[in-house]
C-alpha cells in the first residue's frame, strides 16, 4: 500500500534533471504493473523545421500507478533493466505502440513511430526477429517504426550491438542515435554502424542561441549529421529561439515542449484534422 511505499521512498539520488520522487519498485510490482495494465505510453509528436508537419511520434512509457499516479519511466525503467524484465517491458511497449499506430494510419495519419530500446536489450539475440514478428502480426511496414538507442548503450559494446542494429536495418526499420552529444563517439565509429536518424540531446540543443560554445557543437553536430546522410533531430526544442536557430542552422526534425510535451494518444486527434503532407 501507500504507506509502504513511502516508507521506500530514498529521498537521494534525485538527478536535477529529475526533481521527482524515486522509489525503489521490486522487479514484482514491475510485473504486475504490465499484468495489469497499469503501464500507459504518451507520444511526443516529431515535426519537420521546414513546415512544422508532423513525420512521427516517439512512444514514451509510465506508469500509472494506483496510489502515486504517473509515474516518469527514469523511476522504474533502470530497475526493470536490473531485474532482467526489460524484454517484458519493450514487449509491451512496441505491441502496444503498433497498435496505436495501425489505428493512426487507418485514419489516415501515415506517421512515423519511434520507440526506445535499452542497452540491455541490445545483447539479446532474438531482438531483431521479435520485433520482425510483432510488426508484421500487427500489419505495420518497418519503415514505419524506427528503434532509438542512446549513444552510449551503443558505443558501452559496440562489437555486441552491431549484430542486432544491422539486422534490424537491413529488415527495413529505421535506427535512431539517441541522446547523441552526452557521449564521445566519433564520426568514424558512427559511420561504422548503419543508422538513419541523429537525435541531438538536450544539453546541446536548449540555450544554443545563448551559448556561442553550445551554438558551435549544435552546428558542427548538424553538419557531421548531414555528410553522413542522416536525418539530423534536435531534442528539447523549449522556446522560439531554440526552434529559430535549429531551422537556420539546417536541423531537419524539432521534438521538445516548444512544440508539444508527450501526450496521450487521443490528445493527438487534433493533428489528425490538420493531416499529413507527403
Ligand atoms: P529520451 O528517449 O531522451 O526521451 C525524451 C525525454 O525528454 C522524455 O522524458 C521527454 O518527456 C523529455 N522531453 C521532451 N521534450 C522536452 C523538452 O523540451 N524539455 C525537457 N526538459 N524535456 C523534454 P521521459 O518521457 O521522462 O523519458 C525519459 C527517458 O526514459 C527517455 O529519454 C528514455 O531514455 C527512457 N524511456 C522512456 N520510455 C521508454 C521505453 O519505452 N523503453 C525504454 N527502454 N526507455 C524509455
Ligand atoms: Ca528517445
Ligand atoms: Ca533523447
Ligand atoms: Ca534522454
């Protein structure tokens, strides 16, 4: 109950990125949690900087918890790692993300749906062909649905990760590299593995019109984006300046509160009667 959990509540290690509570789940109240359907994904829209047309959406998982209400995925998704039930949770996460997305396309919004893959998963081996087969059992073309993976997850074992990503690119799914710019990998080690999407972190992103250090790596990250022919994603997109100098700076696709927080799926009716340019 409530009390037990606050009794769990460890007031340290609260990131400043993070200001909410963390709680120390067990692997057990995961389990339940996606037993019981308590596990809810939000879709932060994806918009082109050129005509603010909405390409696709990335599924973010919470949980919506019976006594703590929502509850952010940086809260359980490390435990869920830990415990070993990650592949439980992507699971759930991709069939769940598909289905929202056949329901999407069937009423015409031919968008796009990323979802994120942990480090942990990487390693997997069967990973490629199950989200083959759950794609094809809901009927979605893996065009459609792009896997994100965090620069460092790849770069931790590159040797191990390799495998999985190039099978999963030559099924015809799109690769993101996520948070790109919080870790030190270099164009040559990128070029190495067949990625389609550069996602540019926050860190570089928000206050780069202020910055003169942070505006010079935002340029230099777009341009090495481009020469590897890559569809160059700018993360945290906050405020007008931000989304002003990422367009004038060549940045493809903007995601940030700027143009929408993560919302749930009905929420993104209203783009629907806008409808897609392709
Ligand atoms: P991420 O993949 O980098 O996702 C973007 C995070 O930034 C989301 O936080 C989103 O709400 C937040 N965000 C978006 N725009 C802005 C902005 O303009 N400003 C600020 N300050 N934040 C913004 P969220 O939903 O709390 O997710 C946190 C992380 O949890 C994700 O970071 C991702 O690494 C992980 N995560 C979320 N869902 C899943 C999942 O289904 N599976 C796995 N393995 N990890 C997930
Ligand atoms: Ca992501
Ligand atoms: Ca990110
Ligand atoms: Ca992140």
């Amino acid at each position: 109950g409530l009390a037990n959990l606050i009794a769990r509540f460890r007031p340290g290690e609260v990131s400043d990125k993070q200001r909410e509570a963390q709680y120390s789940f067990t692997p057990n109240d995961i389990r339940r949690a996606i037993i019981n359907r308590e596990l809810v994904l939000h879709h932060q829209p994806k918009v082109t900087t050129h005509s603010g047309v909405m390409r696709g959406v990335e599924a973010l998982v919470r949980w919506q918890h019976p006594e703590l209400g929502l509850v952010p995925p940086s809260n359980f998704i490390p435990m869920a790692e830990e415990a070993g039930i990650i592949d439980e949770l992507t699971d759930w996460v991709l069939e769940t993300a598909l289905k929202q997305l056949r329901d999407w396309h069937a009423r015409g919004l031919t968008i796009s749906v990323a979802v994120n893959l942990s480090a942990k998963s990487l390693s997997t081996p069967d990973l490629a062909d199950r989200i083959a087969a759950v794609t094809s059992r809901i009927g979605i073309e893996p065009k459609y649905l792009l896997l994100e993976i965090t620069e460092t997850a790849v770069m931790s074992d590159l040797a191990l990760s390799l495998g999985t990503l190039a099978r999963l690119r030559l099924k015809g799914f799109g690769l993101g590299i996520d948070d790109f710019g919080t870790g030190f990998s270099s164009m040559q080690q990128l070029s190495r593995i067949p990625f389609t999407e550069l996602k540019i972190d926050r860190s570089l992103v928000h206050g780069a019109s202020e910055k003169p250090h942070l505006h010079v790596m935002l340029q230099s990250t777009i341009e090495m984006g481009k020469k590897l022919h890559l569809t160059t994603v700018a993360e945290g997109v906050e405020n007008p300046s931000d989304w002003q100098l990422i367009r004038l700076l060549g940045c493809d696709v903007a995601q940030g509160f700027y143009v929408s927080k993560p919302v749930p799926g009905d929420a993104l009716a209203g783009w629907l009667k806008q409808g897609t340019q392709h």
